[in-house]
C-alpha cells in the first residue's frame, strides 16, 4: 500500500503543482505584455490564471496522498516531513493569499478603461510571489529526496 501511495503522491505532484509553478512564472511576463496592448498576450495571461486556480485545488492532492504516505511508512514525527509539512502550508498559503488574487487584479484593470492600481508594481509583486512559491515546491522536492536524518534507505 505504501507504494501506491507513493507513487500517488509523487504523479499528483508532477501533475498538479508543475503547471501551478510554470504558470506562476510565465505570467508576469505575459502581463506586462498584456499591459502594452497585445491583445494575444491578454488571453494568455487569463489562461495562465485559470491553470494556477484550477491546478491548485487538484493540488490538495498532493499534501493529503503525502500524509497518508508518511503515515504509511510511519515517519510522520521524522523532521524532514514536518519541516515539508510547514514549508507545503506557506507555498499554499503563498499562492492563496497573494499570487492568485494579484492575478485576478491585474487581469480586472486590464479589461477596465481605467486601471486603478499600478499594474508594474502588481505584476512585479506577482513575479516575486510566484518565485517564492516556486522555491518553496523545489525545497520541499530536495527534501523528499534527500530525507535528512531518514533511516529508510534513501
């Protein structure tokens, strides 16, 4: 059972939080295209919001089948989950609370006549954002792999 779930655990991490961390990255970019005018960039920059929405609630997945596969292998109490525990709740917490609203805020000045907020600081504030939740996931990927302190075989 352990390795399904594993095994579970680690596709829904490629599946569901791999195009949340290419989407996250790519729309900064494609909205100060956006900004300039470009009508095809707009599009982009909608499209690139709905996958971060929609691939973050399939990314439930992810820390629930982690869960379940550390409570498997009884390792839940060993420091590298717990520390992938908390590091998961703020890259959820990060992406939650500013990278997905930040979005929709620039994406609603972008349709509006008259944008009423500075949409360069926004989008800077989104890139930066996007990054921390990215270097987050790529911790919390070093740490499974690694599993410092672990004494199961890795």
């Amino acid at each position: 059972m352990t390795k399904f779930l594993l095994s579970v655990h680690v596709i829904a991490a490629i599946v569901a939080i791999g195009p949340v961390t290419v989407a996250a990255s790519m729309f900064p970019r494609t909205a100060r295209a956006a900004v300039t005018g470009d009508r095809p960039a707009r599009a982009t920059a909608r499209t690139l919001y709905r996958i971060c929405r929609v691939y973050a609630a399939v990314g439930i997945a992810v820390p629930a089948f982690g869960l379940a596969t550390a409570i498997s292998m009884g390792v839940l109490g060993d420091a590298w989950v717990l520390v992938s525990i908390a590091l998961t709740a703020v890259a959820a917490a990060v992406l939650i609370a500013a990278v997905l609203p930040d979005q929709q805020k620039v994406l609603t000045a972008l349709d509006s006549t008259t944008p009423a907020v500075d949409l360069g600081a926004r989008i800077s504030r989104i890139a930066m954002t996007g990054g921390v939740f990215n270097l987050l996931w790529a911790t919390v990927t070093v740490l499974m792999i690694i599993r410092p302190g672990s004494t199961t075989g890795a």
